[in-house]
C-alpha cells in the first residue's frame, strides 16, 4: 500500500514538471530577420496582479479589480448616468460601445486590422473601445490608436445609452486632459492623464471623443461614422492632428536636466521610502551612454513601480518589474545588486538593445506610443501605458518651468490608423543609398527630426538603432549609443510634421568626401544557405521558423553577402506533403531560391488504447503482466497510467508497466485493468479479469495424460548470442536469434520506447515448432557481469489480431544473465532501466568481440539452486518472495512448495536460482527420459530444472497434487503401523 501511495505521488510530480513549459509564451517571428521574442507577454505582468490609476499630476494609487459587465439586462438606471454619457446619446439607437472590462483583471488578445498583427490589451485599464462593426463571430473595434478584431466571446458590446460613462477629453487650464474608464457601469473615470497644452481648436468647457487622441470629435456618432468610413473629415481638426509630445518624442532623444536638478524633481514627486530617490544621475549616466532620454526612463519607471515604493522595487532593486513571470511576479521578478544597475540594464538591455533594435521582434517604433505604434505594442497590456509615463514626464517638466518640452522637431508617418506602410531608413538622401532598417507597417510611427530642411526630399533624423561606425548597418552587439554620429534619412514623402522643435542645436553634418564614380552594379546569380534553421522537423499545422539559418546571397563580381534578414519563405501551415521550404531573394528584378529540407509529421491523435488479452481468468496470488497497444495518428505516445479497479484486497494491485498482481485473499470475482493514455487522458483501454477461488478449481490431467508424447520440455539456447528458452515444445523444435542491426527502421521504431536508456541489444527470437497451448516460454539473455545487481528493462512486442503491442518487464541482472516469462516469442529490446549518461535510445549495441562470454557447463552439472535429484524440496534463490506467484502445475520441472515466478516489473529480481543449460544445436533432445522423474544419469537424461521465473502466473494445482500425495503418505504410514502391530 505504501508502494502504491508513493508512486502516485511520484507520478503527479512529474505531472507537474511536464506542465512547466506550457507556461511559455509563443514566440513571435521577425520580419526583419531579427531574434524572436515571447509574444503578448506584459513585460511588468505585476500589472494584473495589481490595478493602479493615474491623475493628472502623476499620482499613483492602487485600485481594486472592477467587474465591468454589462450583461443580464443589468442596465444602469437613466438617472446614474453621467452628463457625460448623456451627451453622447444619439438619436439613432443603433450607436454601439465596446465593453472589454468583462474578466476583470485579465489579459483579452486581438488581431489589428489590416497587418494581421497580433495584440493584447487589458479591460481593467481601458473599459470602452468604438464598435465598428461584427463579422465572423468576431467584433471590430478601435481602442487606443489600434483598429482590430477581437472575439465577440470576450468583449459585449451594448448601446451606448447602456453606459454611465465612456472615456473622453476636456480641456482644464489651457491642459488637455484625457479621462479614462475604467468600468462603464459606475461614472467617473480612474485615470486622468495630462497630454500637454490644448491646441488652439479644442475648447474648454466642451467634453471631446477619440480614441487615437489625435483627431476628436463633439458628436460620438459622427465619430463612429468618420471612423467606419476610413476618414476624419468630420472631426474638430480634419487636417491638423494632435500628437501628445513626450507619448510620440522617440527615446533617442536627450533631456536638458542636470543629473542634480531631475534628482530634485523626482525627491519632490517619490517623497521618503522610494527606491527612485537621488536616481538623477544614474538616468542621466545610461541616457548618455546608452541614448535613451532620462526624463522618459523616469516616467517609466514611476508608473511601474508606483513611484519606486512598489514590493518588487524595494525587495529586489527592480524599478521596471523587468521579467516578472504572470503567475509569481514577486518571486520571479529580476533581482539586482542596485537601483542604479537596473536602471543600466534597462536602457541597455531593454531599450538600446532591444525595443529600438529595428530587427527585434517587439519593434513598432523607438516612442513611448500606444497600442497602434511604438513600444506600448508588445511591452504593456494597459493600452494607456505610454499615455501614463508621458504624463510623469508632464508633471516632472512642469514643475520646472517645462524646459523640456517642444524642443524636438517630430515627424510622423501615416497618421491615419488605417494606413499601413513601411517606409525604408537609409543611410544617405538617396533611393540608391544603404537600406539600414524599415519603419514597419505600425502607423502613426514618429521620427525625430535631426533638421527639417530637406536634402534631395529626405529628412535627417535620429537612428533608432546603433549604427556602425561606417553608417552601413544596425548592430545590436553594443548598446552605445552616439546622438551625433547615429543619423539616418526617411523620405520626406511619407512623413507630416506634427510638432516643430524650438531650440535644439544641431552638429554640422560630417563632411562627406566626393562622391566617386559608380562601379557597374553586380547582379545577383545565386543565394545558398549558411547555416540551416535550428528546427528542421515540423508538426503539420505549424508554421516555418527560421531561427537560426542565415542566408547569403552569391553575386556577380564574386562578392557574398548576407540577407538573412531580406529573404522571403511560405507562411502558411505545414502539411505532411511538405519536404522542402523555398527560400527566395530579390535583388532589383532577379529573384533566386534555394530549398531548405524540412520534415513535417502528421498531428498525433490518439483514437484509442488496446490492452493484450482483453479477458484473462486468473487465481488469488497469480500475477500477469498485460501488453498495450496505444492506436492513432502521427506515431502516439505508448506511455499509459495502468489501474485496477473492483479488488477487495489491499494486495490486488498493478504497477507502472502493467503487472497485475491477484492478492492471496482476493474475493472479488472480477476485475476490470485500465490503460489511460499519456498523450490523451480521454482514452482509455479495459481488460477483464475472473478471479478464480482456489477451491473452485480441479485437478487436471498429468502430462502426458493419454499417452501423447507431442510436447516435451526443453532448453534451447543460441551460442553466438548466450539466448536461451525453456517450455514445452514439438519434438526437434530449434531455436533462431537474429540481432536487429542498429542502422534499422526496425531498430529504431522498437528503441523509441527506451528512448534516453543505454541499449545492450536488440533481437528477433523465433521457433520453428510448435509451442505448447497455453505453457509458457522462459528467455535468458545474457548480459555483460557490469550489470549483475542493476535493473534491466525488456521490452517485449508480441503480435494479437494484426495488432503489435508492448510489454515491459523490470527485472535484476545476477550472474550476468536475466529472465522473463512471455506467451510467445517476438522481438525483444533489452536496456539498462536508467537514463544513459551520455548515450541515447538509438546508440550503438555492444561491439563484436564485447559480447558477454557465455560459459560452457558440463551436461548434467549440479546449478547453483537445483539438485538433479527428483522430489527434491530444495527451491531457487528467489531474492524477493513478496512478489512470487504460484508454480505452474503444468511444468514438469516446478519443484514442490517453491516459487516459479518472480515479479517482472519494478520490484522483481531477475534469474538467481540456474543457468540454461548449453546444448549444440540448440534443438530438442529426443529423450524419453528427460522428464520421467528418475534419478538415472546420462547424457540424455538428466533433468534440468527450469530458472526461477520473472513471468506473471502459475495454477497452483500442484498443491492438490501434493495434498493427495500426503494424505496417500500418511495413510499408508498408518496401515503400516497397523501392521507391525
């Protein structure tokens, strides 16, 4: 009993470590042939641990999760509902709000229109979004900048008369103030934030509607309408668009504050306690070695860390929640040595290096932003993340006369949210010049603007990624940034001014030396792959990842180059036809490809699982181990939870490789053995099992009975490999041992179940005579001596209805041999029962000339444990009887009060009592004598008794044979006495 409660603990343990890695993100591809990244991760998931709401001044309070539901009819009564909201009624009642605060404090993901990207976005954070429309199951939305598709399951969309209040912009002291809902049901907002001085067109006293914060509105319906239609022509400022200055001013920009002077401003904000205290000077240190402005880091870092009083900051030194794990960001969160260093490894690391690395993953533009573009894409699930830290920054710079703001002259490109394109940044104002990066599709992605007078049509502006130190190229090996050296070129074509800057220097351009004349341009004449991909073998359904290969490009003049990042390759889902993925190139019109072998394989599906038999009759204390059969698609797991279910006895009991063990005091008369599979708990195999009552069962006939000679009991053994078999076989029966070659198909599908193990041999056992119905078949295999004490694993697969199926059996190597006891014989996998250090399922078998040396014994030599004398009580070294099953009566050489069998799986010792003995050829010997009992020697007649047994069951009718026999002894020892009386 104890066994068995350790071994379900043991198993739920693995359970558990096998569902560690579901925890892990999908990782997202590159476009530009940078890493990938986790996808949708919140880079501070603390967020959904705990809800906090901002004011306009930069406040921080944490607030409760909010249930936002609107459904059941629970419509907020007309007299709740705010001023606000009532403005925003329409006559019409078809105008429609989207709900996205209808899970609480949880993450809803989306797909944005247009690209197909994907997105994620918190309802706790930002409860209403615009209803576009519904198609598909799928409801069209614009929230925060973005314009997308969500699942109509996880958002409701209700009227709009249905909300106490929905989000909305006033202007406050010449302030342009957006108020955010948290929940529509309750009016009021949560989150006030301060987007700078109002522009000229917005007037107090007025409530306006937007949802990009660039173009708004007085009439909600007439918002919807501009916005179903793709146009703004309806809005307040149709052709001047509003851009929030610190949310769209890219980090490779520079604060004018002192480190001494932005301490000052973040003591008055943080107060006493907070880790930000006296940071001044390490953001204004990573700001000039790294170029990534300090007065943003700090808004930053105050909204993620609430003012640098958070738990995370305090215990672990981690002002940004830097890769906090969902489900345990106070335990998981990165630890630093210092404030100061986090501070380093986030301008570094994080920004430098990666969310203004133009190739990452996570790359939507090198500006705080928000869910359309820049880096509150991938880095936050609160779609007003970037909204929150601009406005720290507000609150920082107002406090000092606002320095700071409007010094950068900013450009933005595609300032519609339904505009999509991508835009190259070059190194020169030329279309011939170096392509260093591309914008991407992200609209409203702003630039910063190095000089507004334009060269050859292009802007100057400040690279987002680290240049070389020739400007031919982004590297991401260095964080080091320089704001005078690291400039590049974007048509002016595609780029509106939206703020132009009022006091910012700039460096003369270096100069650039004369132009030499042009060499003729080499063509293209091949492309060939470097290194291959790190996953090569597909699942058919997923997609192709080309992590790790690297693509070059072979050309006229004899010259190679990379273009990894450039090449173009199918997307859609693999299917199992699929050998091959084509790789292309273009360079102006001349297009190569190369092929990239792959292997895809079919979905596992498991359709159900077999067991072998299926009905068995057995007595109390017989054992059996059962055979399984896990059937489906795509090669499934044979991994299966054996369980036995309708025993009475504590002692009825299977283990993990389907031995079933029939308590002495079993009374049950029927068992039923399951087989759930690994792969899908939903499958599961049954058996039958009668439990026989002992004093049920009769006497049978001896062998022999009827004067038939047919069978007779026998050991085979094959020389070259040290195999042997006992049972009752047809006269001249002989016995074939073919090893499977490790190069095999066949070995490999056989070793795949001992995958990770060391193999010491793999064969095919056949007999070309008859096997005696219903006997059993003992095999010896000899092992190396190393082994002797260690447990091997046999994996038996034996054939039933067309159906293969594995058997495992667990057994003890002692005198460099081990034994089971099988039904019939068919290929046989022999492993160590430990994971191999260094070698795997599919290594190597042990050299010719390493095989375990076989001893030749002299015929009729007494064995360790055996007597040659007839009736002898002497029994086999059976090293663990807890285990044993009955003799089996039907086996001539079954010695009276003794145990045949030992346990086959786990907890059973292997062959101890005898060894096979050798005989050349491994044939039948024709004898009459060989069972006869009699205690006459001779080459041909000695009786060799049978190895003590690793198989599963015996009849005990031998004992009834043996209680007549002594009853038949006492009688006539009584009658004898009688007479000498």
């Amino acid at each position: 009993m104890k066994k068995s409660k350790l071994l379900i603990l043991l198993l739920f343990m693995c359970m558990v470590l096998t569902g560690l890695p579901a925890m892990e993100s999908k990782a997202e591809e590159d476009t530009q042939g940078g890493e990938t990244y986790p996808e949708l991760q919140d880079e501070n998931p603390y967020r959904t641990e705990t809800v906090t709401a901002m004011d306009e001044n930069g406040n921080i309070t944490e607030v409760g999760d909010s249930d936002g539901s609107m459904t059941d009819g629970d419509e907020t009564s007309s007299a709740s509902i705010s001023t606000y909201a009532r403005s925003a009624r329409m006559a019409v009642s078809s105008v429609k709000v989207v709900n996205f605060n209808t899970k609480d404090n949880a993450v809803t993901e989306y797909t944005e229109d247009g690209t197909g990207a994907l997105g994620y976005t918190n309802g706790d954070y930002g409860a209403d979004a615009a209803y576009l429309g519904t198609s598909g199951g799928k409801v069209k939305f614009m929230m925060s900048g973005v314009i997308g598709w969500v699942n109509a399951s996880e958002v409701e969309v209700i009227d709009l008369s249905q909300a106490a209040v929905v989000s909305g912009y006033e202007v406050e002291n010449g302030r342009l103030l957006h108020g955010i809902v948290y929940t529509m049901a309750t009016p009021g907002y949560r989150t006030k934030l301060d987007n700078g001085p109002a522009p000229s067109y917005l007037s107090a006293g007025t409530k306006y509607y937007s949802y990009d914060g660039h173009y708004f509105y007085t009439d909600y319906a007439v918002m919807i309408t501009d916005y179903q239609n793709n146009t703004r022509a309806n809005s307040v400022n149709p052709s001047d668009p509003y851009y929030n200055y610190y949310q769209y001013l890219p980090l490779r920009s520079a604060t004018s504050y002192s480190a001494d002077t932005l301490s000052a401003m973040i003591n008055s904000k943080a107060g006493a306690g907070s880790l930000m205290a006296n940071k001044g000077s390490a953001f204004i240190d990573s700001q000039n070695t790294y170029g990534v402005n300090a007065l943003l880091m700090t808004g930053v870092a105050a909204n993620e860390s609430a003012w640098g009083k958070s738990s995370i900051a305090l215990s672990k030194n981690n002002l940004f929640g830097l890769n906090a794990i969902d489900s345990s960001p106070g335990t998981s969160a990165n630890t630093f040595a210092s404030a100061e260093a986090c501070i380093n490894d986030f301008a570094n690391g994080w920004m430098s290096r990666g969310y203004l690395y133009p190739k990452d993953g996570r790359y939507n533009g090198g500006f705080l932003g928000n869910k359309a573009s820049g880096i509150n894409v991938k880095y936050a699930s609160d779609p007003y993340w970037g909204e929150k830290a601009a406005n720290v920054a507000y609150a920082l710079d107002a406090a000092q006369g606002s320095q700071d703001y409007g010094q950068y002259t900013i450009g933005v490109k595609d300032t519609l949210a339904s505009s999509h394109q991508t835009v190259n940044v070059r190194n020169a104002s030329s279309t011939s010049s170096t392509v260093l990066y591309s914008t991407g599709s992200a609209s409203n992605y702003s630039v910063l603007i190095k000089d507004s007078t334009l060269e050859n049509g292009f802007y100057r502006i400040q690279s987002d990624g680290v240049l070389d130190s020739g400007r031919t190229s982004v590297v991401r090996g260095s964080g080091a940034y320089s704001f005078d050296a690291m400039y590049a070129y974007i048509s002016s074509d595609y780029v509106q001014i939206v703020n132009q800057g009022t006091a910012v220097s700039e460096p003369e351009p270096e100069p650039q030396p004369e132009p030499e004349p042009e060499p003729v341009p080499a063509t293209l004449d091949s492309i060939s792959i470097a290194a291959a991909p790190q996953k090569t073998v597909y699942t058919e359904g997923e997609t192709f990842d080309p992590t790790g290969m690297t693509v070059q490009a072979n050309w006229s003049d004899g010259s190679v180059t990379d273009v990894t990042g450039e090449v173009s390759y199918r997307t859609d889902p693999l299917t199992t036809d699929v050998t091959a993925v084509e790789i292309s190139y273009t360079s102006g019109d001349v297009t190569r490809t190369v092929s990239q072998s792959i292997q895809v394989n079919a979905k596992v599906t498991v359709t159900g699982v077999l067991i072998n038999p299926s009905e068995i009759s057995l007595y109390p204390g017989d054992a059996k181990t059962f055979g399984v059969s896990v059937q489906g698609t795509g090669d499934p797991s044979q991994s299966v939870t054996w369980s036995v279910e309708g025993a009475s006895s504590s002692q009825t009991v299977i283990d993990e490789n389907g031995r079933l063990t029939v308590g002495e005091d079993e009374t049950a008369g029927q068992l039923t053995v399951k087989a759930q599979s690994a792969a899908d708990g939903s499958q599961i195999g049954q058996a039958a099992v009668t439990v026989v009552p002992k004093e049920s069962e009769e006497p049978s006939a001896p062998d022999g009975a009827g004067g038939s000679e047919e069978y007779v009991s026998a050991d085979l053994k094959d020389e070259t490999s040290g195999i042997g078999v006992n049972g009752e076989f047809a006269e001249n029966t002989s016995l074939t041992v073919t090893p499977i070659g490790s190069d095999s198909e066949e070995y490999q599908a056989l070793v795949k179940e001992a995958a990770g193990k060391t193999i010491l041999g793999v064969y095919e056992l056949s007999l070309d005579g008859a096997v005696k119905d219903g006997s059993k078949i003992q095999v010896t295999f000899a092992v190396d001596e190393q082994y002797n004490g260690q447990s091997i694993l046999i994996l038996h697969y034996p054939k039933a209805d067309d159906v293969t199926y594995i058997e495992r059996y667990v057994a003890t190597a002692q005198d460099g041999t081990v034994t089971v006891e099988v039904d019939s014989l068919s290929p046989f996998v022999i492993a160590l029962d430990e994971e191999s250090a260094g070698n795997d399922a599919s290594g190597e078998q042990t050299p010719e000339g390493d095989e375990p040396e076989v001893t030749d014994e002299p015929e009729n030599s007494e064995e360790p444990g055996v007597t040659d004398e007839p009736g002898t009580t002497e029994e086999p070294n059976v090293t663990d009887p807890a285990v044993t099953g009955d003799p089996d009566p039907s086996d001539p050489s079954a010695t009276s009060g003794g145990s045949g069998t030992t346990g086959d799986a786990g907890s059973t010792s292997g062959s101890t009592g005898t060894t096979l003995t050798n005989t050349a050829p491994a044939k039948i010997n024709d004898q009459n004598g060989q069972n006869s009992g009699s205690a006459s020697g001779g080459a041909n007649s000695s009786q060799t008794e049978a190895a003590p047994r690793t198989g599963d069951t015996s009849a005990p009718i031998l004992w009834i044979v043996l209680a007549v026999a002594a009853v038949a002894v006492i009688v006539g020892a009584v009658a004898l006495k009688k007479t000498r009386k």
